[in-house]
C-alpha cells in the first residue's frame, strides 16, 4: 500500500542502498513486512545476522529478544536497531536472568549435571547463564535437535521458558511423560526439592506463550467435525493436546512451507499468530482456503506498525541502537554459537 509513510520507507532505502539492511519476522503486519529486505523464523533471521556484513544499519522488526540476538550476531561497527524498543515477549519475561541462574545452581548443588536449553525466546541474561551452565539455545525449528543435543552431555536437561515446546519436543523424541516435570521456580528456586527430581530427565520450566495458549483441543475438535477434510496446522508452542490433534506442527517457516505445499483446493486452519495467518489467507486466495483457528494477536509484535518503521529511519543516525552489556553477550553468544554449531 503506497501510504505516505510507505513513501518515506522507500526513499530512505533508495538513498541509503546496501548499507540499510530491514529485517522482520513473519508475525509483523502486512504493511511493515513489506519493507523488509529478509524475513524469517527466529532461526533463519539469527542466521542472516552474520551474512550482512556491508549493512551500516540492520533494522530489525520484531520483539526484543530477537533484536538482542541480532545485536550480539552483528559485526563490531554494524549498528541494530528496534523500531519499537519495549515491545517485548511475555514468554520470555516468565523466565528472569538472575532466577535461571538460582534454579540452576539448586538442581546442580549435589553435583547432578543438568545441561540448561533455552529457548530463543528469552533475554540475553538468560542466555548468557545457559551457556555458562553448559548449555545451549534452540529455536522451534530446531528444538528436537537441540533437544538431542543436550540430552547427550549431562544426566537431565532444564528447558526453559516453554513447557509446551519442551512437552511437544519430547514426544518428538519419544521421551516418556514420566521422565518430565514442570518445576516450581517460586523463591528463588526454594520451593525445588531436587532429590525428588533425580528420577527426572527433562525438567520444564512453567512458561507459556499467552497468544499460543489461547488454541484449545476443543477448537481442533471443532474443525474435524465441521470439514473433516480440513488440515490443521499450528505452532509448537501450542499445548500437546493441541499438537496431538492437529495434521502438522513447525515454527513459522514451516507453517508457510506446509501451507505452500498443501494441495489445491485444500483448507488449512493456522494455529499461530494472527499476522500470518492473514498473510497467508491472502496470498494463497482463490487456491486454498487458509483461517486462522482463533484469532490470536501479539500484541508486542504489533508494536511495530509502519509509521514508526518510518519514524526510526528518518532518524537512523542519532537513534539508540540495541546493546547488551559486554560481559553477558560474551557469554550469551557462546550459547547462540553452540546452536548454530550444532544446526549448520
Ligand atoms: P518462530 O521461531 O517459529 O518464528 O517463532 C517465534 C515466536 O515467537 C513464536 O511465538
Ligand atoms: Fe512471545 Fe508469544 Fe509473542 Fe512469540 S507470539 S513473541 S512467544 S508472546
């Protein structure tokens, strides 16, 4: 839509050529994605990071925790930058840098060697405790790997913050529901009993995505009555009684990919933010029929709207960029590093 913040987006990309580099996540809204130079799960835009190296700016378009990750991939001189600085994950604020660390040396005070899995989906404190515990991060499109990836180095792996793809990555795995808990991370870690936890491989943290909790096995249910010929497919942060329903799970490029792939004429119900889902149903109308399976916004993400896009490049140079205190992205990229090792 040429609207006249649009125009203003495009003449600053003309006027400053490669050296503005826009990113954004699948779940910004139609009129920011359509600026952006690259976009993708959280996964693939941690990975185009290292590739940008004659970006001056990399405007990225998202939540913070991603702008954060993209900020601590970036090459010394490249400078990140939010659009929209407080738009954050309610996910990742379940899981607190300095209460990660407490759990962490409470499941590990009697020498039991718990290797930490976090999710992307988490502040750079977090992560940066991960890697110092000897863990690693994972995305969604790469948990089941990750997964295996921890559960090879110690005697039980913490996953935190979301215990639904912790729960959905394990079924994956064919780990059995006896050898998970969901721990109680209240005081500090004091309400843990981890003599009682000894028994448990995968300990999940109690975190949730609140836009992803509000997809019930009811509405599946719901569908399969209606069109029984209907797909279902939602994102692994939906509960496992959601998951266990529906014909396909996988983070957001895959959603886009099985949609893509889905033969003609099909119906497709989307179980993940509703940004894509709209996106989807309009790129594919007159081919598919694609609805949301109950529309469900994030509101952080929503946080970035076109004229604040607009409103950031007009002032790209005098703008704050994304930063993180040195010593903790030294140890956080180490956990990022591990991951993309570990997922070439
Ligand atoms: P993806 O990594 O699948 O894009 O998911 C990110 C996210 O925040 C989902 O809620
Ligand atoms: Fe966080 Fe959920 Fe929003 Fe993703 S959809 S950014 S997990 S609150």
């Amino acid at each position: 839509m040429n609207t006249p913040h649009a125009q203003t987006i495009a003449a600053i990309r003309r006027q400053r050529g490669a050296s503005l580099v826009i990113m954004g996540h699948h779940y910004q809204g139609g009129l920011v994605i359509q600026h952006t130079d690259l976009r993708g799960d959280s996964l693939e835009l941690a990975r185009q990071v290292r590739g940008l190296r004659a970006a001056r700016h990399i405007v990225f378009c998202g939540v913070s925790f991603m702008a954060e990750t993209a900020a601590m991939l970036a090459a010394p001189g490249q400078k990140v930058v939010s659009p929209a600085p407080e738009a954050g994950c309610v996910m990742a604020d379940m899981a607190p840098g300095p209460l990660a660390d407490a759990v962490l040396r409470r499941l590990t005070a009697d020498g039991r060697r718990i290797i930490p899995l976090a999710y992307v989906n988490t502040d750079a404190h977090v992560k940066a405790v991960v890697a110092r515990h000897g863990g690693s991060v994972c995305t969604s499109a790469n948990a089941p790997a990750m997964l295996r990836w921890a559960l090879e180095r110690g005697d039980g792996v913490l996953f935190l913050p979301d215990k639904n793809l912790g729960h959905n990555t394990a079924n994956i795995l064919g780990l059995r529901e006896d050898r998970r808990a969901v721990i109680d991370v209240s005081g500090m870690g004091a309400a843990l009993d981890p003599a009682a936890l000894r028994s448990k491989t995968l300990l999940l943290w109690p975190g949730m995505c609140v836009v992803h909790k509000r997809f019930t096995a009811a509405q599946v249910e719901a569908v399969r009555h209606r069109d029984p010929d209907a797909l279902v497919v939602v994102h692994p942060e939906c509960e496992p009684e959601v998951v266990g329903r529906a014909d396909a799970a996988g983070s957001t490029s895959f959603i886009i990919r099985y949609v893509a792939e889905a033969p003609r004429g099909a119906a497709i119900y989307v179980g993940t933010e509703l940004n894509l889902v709209e996106r989807l149903a309009r790129e594919h109308e007159g081919v598919r029929t694609v609805r949301p399976l109950t529309p469900s916004h994030c509101r952080n993400m929503a946080k970035t709207t076109e004229e604040v896009l607009a409103a950031t490049l007009e002032d790209l140079d005098d703008i704050e960029p994304v930063t993180v205190p040195c010593d903790v992205a030294r140890d956080a990229v180490v956990a990022i590093e591990r991951m993309l090792e570990a997922c070439r």
